[in-house]
C-alpha cells in the first residue's frame, strides 16, 4: 500500500506509443483544405486565429482519473491522470499518463496545468503542429473525473451546469436534457498556454460528457463495444477499491486500464461529431436529446413554421446590460393568448406511462410472452400535427371524444366491476398514477373513446376540443429521416443505436417541464424549476402519453379469456396469449397502425415479441424474474430497482432466492454517489456513499390483492395471487398506508401473512371504533376478548375464556364503555365466538361485529 502523502517525486507524462486509428473505428472527419490555416499552420495571422474553428476540425481530448478511497473515507487519492488526444486534421492521436506531485489534495494537478501537459506532450508526438484554440475535453461520467483536478470547484463553478448527475460546459441552448435545468449562458473554460518563447495562446475548452450521448442504460464497457475498442478489465486479484494496489504491482496493465477508458470516451465523441456532421448540424449539443431538437428543428424549416406549428409568439424583452450600461433587447417564444388559455387543463392532463403488476408470486407454467408496441411513443409523436387553438371550444358531449381528434378532459366515472384493467388515470397525493375503478380523471379524448367502449359511466365536468388545423404531420419527416439513417447502418452498431435512440429522444424533449420538477444550478449554487425545451409543448405531451395509455389499456381489456395478463410497463405487457390471439382492431389500435404505417411505409403489425419465458415470478410493478426459460428465446429480468452485487454472476438467480427468502429485516445495498448539491456546496470528491436499505419487494397495492394460493418454488413455498383494481382512490390510499404500516414486520410470503394482513386492514377500517384505541399490532381476535372483558366485567368476574387475562385488565374494563359493531369478522374472531358461546349460550355475539359482517357471520355460524 502506499502512503497517502507520498507519491512520484514530480509530475512527469508517460507517454505511449500513438498509432493509426483502423477505419472502423475513428474515421478522420472530412474536412475542406481550404480551412487548414484556420489552425495547425504556424503561418497563420491574428485575424485568422480569431475565426471560430469548425468543430469537425478541433481536436478532442479524452481524458480519465484513477484513484481510491482515502484511509479516512472523506476524499479520494488520486492515482494518476490519462489522457487520450485525437487531431482530425492529420488523423493521429497520442496517449498519456500523468502522475500528481503526492497523493495529499495538494498534489492533485490543476485542470489547466493538465490541458497545458497534454498540448506539451501532442506537440512533442507531432499530433498538434501548433497550440489549437479550441478543444473539445470530455469523459464518461465528467462528474467523476472532472472532480478529481485541483481547485476544480473555484476554477470551473461559474462554466458548467448540472446535467442530470453530471456536468457540461453551456455554449448552446437545446443541449439541456430532461433532468437537466437552464442555467444562465456563460463562457466555456478559457486557459492561456504559454510557449517557450514565452507567448500566449488563449484556448477555449468545452466540456462534454459522453454519457449523454449514450444510449440509455449503456454503460462505458458499451460504448466500447460500438466503437470498436473493447473496455478492459481488471485482472485478478485486483480490484477497482485497490487501485493502488493495482498500480504498484502492475504499472503496465495498470496505464493501459486508465487510458483505454479516456480512449473510448474519445472515439465515442468522435463518432458522435461525425454523426452530427453527417446530419448537418454546425454545432455540437450536449445530449442526444439536444442533438434530436436540432435535426427536428432542421427539418421543420422556417422559424415561422416552428412558430406556428407550436402556437408560439415572439415578444421583445428589454434588460438592462451592466456590461455595456444600456438596454439590450432580447426576444422569447411564449404560447399564443388563444393557446395559454388551457394550458393548466394540458399540463393536468399529462401523465407518464401505464406500469402496473396484476398478478404475484410464481406463475402458472405455461408460455409467457412479453410484448410491445413498436416505437410507442414515436409513433404518438409522428401522429401530431398543428392545433387550431382559435376555434378550440368547450364541451361536456362524451359523443364530440371520439375518434381522431384532440381532446382534453376532467370528468367522473364508474367502470363496470366485469372490467378487469380501467382505463382512465387518477393520480394520487404522492403523484403516483393508478386505475380504480371509479373516481375523478384529468384524461384525452382517446382514453374516453377507449373507456366508453368498456362500458364505462362518465360525466365530463370539463372538457375541451382543439381542432386540428390540417393534415401536416410535422414529425413524421424527422422520423423518416432517423429510420433512413438506421436502415443503412448495420444492425447493432453505433449509428443504429444512435439514430434509434433519437427517435425515441424527441418525446422527453416536448414533455420536458410540463410537470414541476427542480435540479440543482452549478452555477448558482440552487435548486431551480427544470425549464422547457424549445419544442415543449403541454398539449402535445398530453396526447402522446393518452395515446399510448389508451392503446395499451384497449389491449389487455381485449384479450380473450381465458388468457390473462401479469403486468404492464409503459408500452408493452406480459400475458400467456400468443399474438395471434390479442385483438387489434379496435379504432384506437387502427388510429395506432394508420400513425406506424405513415412513418413506416412498409407495413408491418403494431405488436412485437420481446420474450419468452415457461414461468415466472413476479414481484410487483417492474418486478419480474425467470422460473422458467423458454429454449431459444430470450428471459425476462427487470430486479424493481434492486441493486445486485458487483461481482453477481447469475442477476437472475440471485434475486430469486432473494425475494423467496426475504425477511421484514432483510436489507439491501442502496449505497450512491454523492449528489450533485454536496458535491459541489461542500467541494467534495465524487465518492460512493455507503448505504443499506431495508429490501422492499412486496406488492405496491396499485391492486386490491385476492385470496392466494400457495406454490413452492425452489424448496420455498410463496403466495400467488390476482388482484382486482380498488374501488375508488380513497380506499388505495387507506390500504397503502395501512400496508406500509403493516410490513413493517411482516411479509407477503405465505397464506398466513395474508390471512395477517386482511385481518390487519379489515379491523382499521371498522367504522365503530370510537371510544377504543387499537393497540400497537393488535389482532382482531384480541380486540374482540378486550371488547368482550367490558361486557362481562361490568357482571361478573373471573372469566378467561381460554385466554391469559391479568386481573388488572377486568379491573379496567369495569371502568370502560362498552363498544358495539366494532370487530370485522376473521378465523381468528370466529374461534373466540366459538369459546364465548360455550361459556355464555346467550351472549349476543352479533352486537359486537360490525354489522358489514353479520350476514357472513350468520351463515358462518348457523352450525353452532
């Protein structure tokens, strides 16, 4: 182990050997001769120097730190810096490792005196041929690395922002994502190089974090994939919490581990330069997101079609320039009177997707299909075109919310109780979206359209129609032109996933900030409203998400019986029907195929197989594991959040016997990173915060849990069971709370547990309670022998009835009022009737159950 404080006796640059990238990999941007003085020639002039570099020519730097945790878990030691420097003017590149004075703080290297060594050691290698004015600096996960420089807070707070849970430099306006927030604009890093002659050269540096530009869920050993230079690995038996170990071992692999992660990172930036450029774009934004609204905007045309599209007006705005000492006039896109008017009935009526689990514990063996709609939200998106907000009008017609038509609504309604999946979205106090079965609803036209033909009875309290204005579907271009793109590349590489992933990027860019939610502002120091993308649009995010929601819930209502379905996510279900036998030919699932069909045009069905398992064990919403595979067809893992350990070999596996054998104490690695707001309040290190958490795997009451039936899987008995939906919000909330009091110290495991639990909730909400407090757990049971001592001891003493009663509790009871209609009817509650009436023949035991219970309690004791 080395010394904390000790380290290299001085900063020195390992350089290794450069090579020519294969084709495949980094394929040099083109770029005009012409423009060859802009940089890289030692000829040029001032004037020259001073034009803005096209960014297919500045160079891209990748950059990488390693280190571990201090002895005393408050900072992390840096090891060592890498770098990783790409020119596209000649193609070469050149690789480094930098090592900090000592491992103290102190010793750490300041953010410009590594750019300084990195241009030092490319001019040595003869990659630069003189000092570039502007560099592209990036990494995967900047926030971890970008923390590890010296004086990194004082030197970059007032240049970057907080981009989801990272940072990057501001220069452009579309480039926030949607958890990012709008910080005001201001300068990239700016840093002088002095040469030998001692002249200056100021440089810019613009940050990028190339995990934005990843597509979803794709780690940096991904990204390696698709850019042809494979992640390593750390050998045994080293490990990533010792990497001084690692280092003082096995320098060589050790080097090549650091910089191949700045090399990717590199090559990934590349790529996606080469992919904006290919796409037209001049500037580089800093998420895919911001990429997808430049090409849409592209498309789009003029500014006053993008004015008109979005019902936006231009207004002046004036501020006064401190700088200049005079006003300055700005403008701003704001929705048109006409369209502002609703705008609060859009944004109520905007929810996300449809996740639910219908079904827990283990399945039926028999073949289960996990399906989904092609390119959901894409094709909610391509189906949108302008609305004439001047002629909307208000209306209470369930007749004027049917078919292709935009509408927007509060209303109040009942489903039939045979209507096993409502359709109409009610939100809860803690904003979760569930599906009772009567209710309020802030909902679209095509969720009515849907809900009506389920039988369902509404009352539209407010509604409203906005005519579209024409037939111009506006987005169907951007999305011909990214399935163009995906077309001609191969399946599975970097430009598939990419233009995929911007097609499926355009929706989050117009839903962005139509919900309140905040981020944390770098820049100044606070949590601040995420702010709108320039195509945020609250109508159009409202009926992108009823489309698919109404889609999805016509779906599942549709299949037949006897097939079923287990659960919901977003755009797809799991259910044992083969697609052959799933109906969709409704009028919302032809609207669906006629908006899939328009921006595909080679036809196809709206449905598609994901996989196919024999068994499975569901767990709760976005919970479910493998039982059974499927030969030759892919399993179904989704964990429900629950984080497995790093060297976890079968993810499956693992958390099978994990749920099987939960216990109410059983805790789990909920361990993070340090958030952005410690992170850079308190300058503090990137470092994994250890936590553990108590597991929660059981069901989420989005249902009304049913009488299960016991299954044993792996050795281990477990619960299934169906579920119904609530019958109103109130009593989903009730249960919930009662539930999450409840499993506190229990589990949903066996038929006892839920025999617990219905005895639990039912016993809360007897209505007769006041006048008696239930005791912390008690049991129905219980509570019937303390009801019952009132009664007794106020006559006589001495009675037990089998149970252990002290004295002092007759003694109270001769004191306490007597209760009546206040115990729900359980086993439990039936014994100790069973008890009383052998003692006392002629108590009346009816006046004591709540009288919801007592034809059930007649029935049930007519045999005595």
């Amino acid at each position: 182990m080395f010394n904390e404080d000790e380290g290299y006796p001085s900063i020195t640059s390992e350089t290794q050997l450069s090579y020519e990238e294969p084709s495949s990999v980094a394929v040099p941007i083109p770029f005009d001769e012409n423009k060859l003085n802009t940089y890289g020639s030692s000829a040029q002039n001032k004037s020259q120097r001073e034009k803005k570099v096209p960014i297919q020519m500045r160079p891209v730097l990748g950059f990488d730190t390693e280190y571990h945790r201090s002895s005393d878990n408050t900072y992390n030691v840096i090891l060592s810096y890498q770098s990783y420097l790409f020119n596209p003017v000649n193609g070469r590149s050149c690789k480094a490792v930098f090592y900090p004075s000592k491992r103290s703080k102190d010793g750490r290297i300041g953010i410009k005196k590594f750019i300084t060594l990195v241009i030092e050691d490319a001019l040595k290698q003869g990659v630069l041929t003189d000092i570039p004015r502007d560099i592209f600096g990036c990494a995967h996960f900047l926030r971890a690395d970008f923390s590890s420089f010296k004086n990194a807070f004082s030197d970059m707070k007032d240049s970057i922002k907080g981009l989801r849970n990272s940072v990057a430099s501001l220069g452009e306006t579309y480039g926030v994502d949607i958890d990012a927030i709008d910080a005001k604009k201001v300068s990239n890093l700016s840093t002088t190089y002095w040469d030998k002659n001692r002249n200056s050269h100021p440089i810019q540096l613009a940050f990028y974090d190339t995990m934005f530009f990843a597509p979803a869920g794709k780690t940096l050993k991904d990204v390696g994939e698709f850019v042809g230079r494979e992640k390593l690995e750390i050998p045994e038996p080293y490990s990533i919490d010792k990497m001084d170990v690692f280092l003082k071992e096995e320098k060589v692999l050790f080097e090549e581990y650091g910089i191949r992660d700045a090399e990717i990172s590199a090559l990934h930036l590349l790529r996606t330069l080469q992919l904006c450029a290919s796409l037209g774009l001049k500037g580089l934004p800093y998420t895919i997101g911001g990429i997808a609204v430049k090409v849409f905007m592209a498309k789009l045309g003029t500014k006053a079609r993008y004015l008109e599209l979005f019902a936006l007006e231009e207004y002046k705005v004036e501020r006064w320039s401190k700088t200049k000492n005079t006003p300055v006039t700005s403008t701003k896109n704001l929705l048109k009177a006409s369209a502002s008017f609703d705008e609060h009935l859009a944004s109520k009526c905007y929810h996300g997707g449809r996740n639910e689990a219908f079904f827990t514990g283990p399945t039926p063996v028999l073949p289960w299909f996990d399906v989904d709609l092609k390119s959901c939200y894409s094709i909610a998106v391509s189906n949108l075109r302008p609305l004439d907000h001047e002629n909307r009008f208000h209306t209470k017609d369930i007749n004027d919310f049917s078919g292709d038509v935009f509408g927007l609504a509060w209303v109040e309604f009942e489903f039939p109780t045979s209507v096993q999946y409502p359709t109409l979205p009610v939100r809860t106090d803690s904003d979760m979206l569930v599906f009772t079965q009567k209710g309020f609803s802030y909902c679209t036209a095509q969720e009515i359209d849907v809900s009506r033909r389920l039988g369902v009875k509404i009352v539209i309290k407010e509604g409203l129609i906005i005519p579209w204005l024409n037939d111009d579907y506006f987005c169907v271009p951007f999305m011909h032109s990214m399935r163009a793109e995906r077309n001609k590349a191969e399946k599975g590489s970097f430009e598939d996933r990419m233009f995929k992933e911007l097609s499926n990027t355009l929706y989050g860019k117009i839903a962005q900030g139509v919900k309140s939610k905040t981020s944390f502002e770098i820049s100044s120091g606070l949590s601040k409203p995420v702010s709108p993308s320039v195509v945020t649009n609250p109508y159009f995010a409202a009926y992108i998400t009823g489309l698919a929601r109404a889609v999805i819930g016509d779906m599942i209502n549709a299949i037949p019986t006897p097939y079923s379905v287990l659960s919901v996510t977003t755009d797809g279900f799991i259910t044992d029907a083969p697609l052959t036998e799933i109906p969709i030919d409704s009028p919302v699932c032809n609207l669906f195929r006629e908006s899939y069909h328009r921006m595909d045009d080679t036809g196809g069905d709206i449905l598609e197989e994901k996989h196919r398992v024999n068994q499975l064990l569901v767990l709760k919403t976005r919970g479910q594991l493998t039982l059974k595979p499927c030969d030759g067809h892919p399993s179904i893992i989704a964990k429900a959040g629950v984080k497995t350990p790093n060297n976890c070999k079968d993810q499956n596996a693992y958390m099978v016997d994990l749920y099987l054998n939960r216990t109410p104490q059983t805790k789990t690695d909920a361990s993070h990173l340090t958030a952005t707001r410690p992170q850079f309040i308190g300058q503090q290190d990137l470092m994994m915060v250890p936590k553990m958490c108590r597991l929660n795997l059981e069901p989420d009451l989005k249902r009304k849990l049913l009488p299960p039936i016991e299954v044993e899987v792996n050795g281990v008995k477990h619960v299934a069971m169906g579920s119904v939906p609530y019958e109103d919000l109130q009593t989903l909330e009730q249960d919930r709370l009662f539930f999450t009091r409840w499993r506190a110290n229990n589990n949903m495991k066996t038929l006892a547990d839920y025999a617990s639990w219905d005895e639990f909730v039912k016993l809360r909400r007897t209505k007769n309670l006041k006048g008696v407090n239930l005791k912390v757990d008690e049991t129905a049971d219980a509570f019937l022998v303390r009801l019952f001592l009132r009664v007794i001891a106020q006559e006589q003493f001495g009675v037990t009835l089998g149970y252990g009663v002290k004295p002092n509790a007759i003694s109270s009871a001769k004191k306490a009022k007597v209760i009546t209609g206040a115990v729900p009817l359980t086993a439990n509650v039936i014994k100790v009737l069973k008890l009383i009436l052998i003692i006392f023949p002629d108590f009346d035991y009816q006046a004591m159950i709540a009288p919801e219970y007592h034809l059930e309690l007649k029935q049930l004791m007519s045999s005595i």
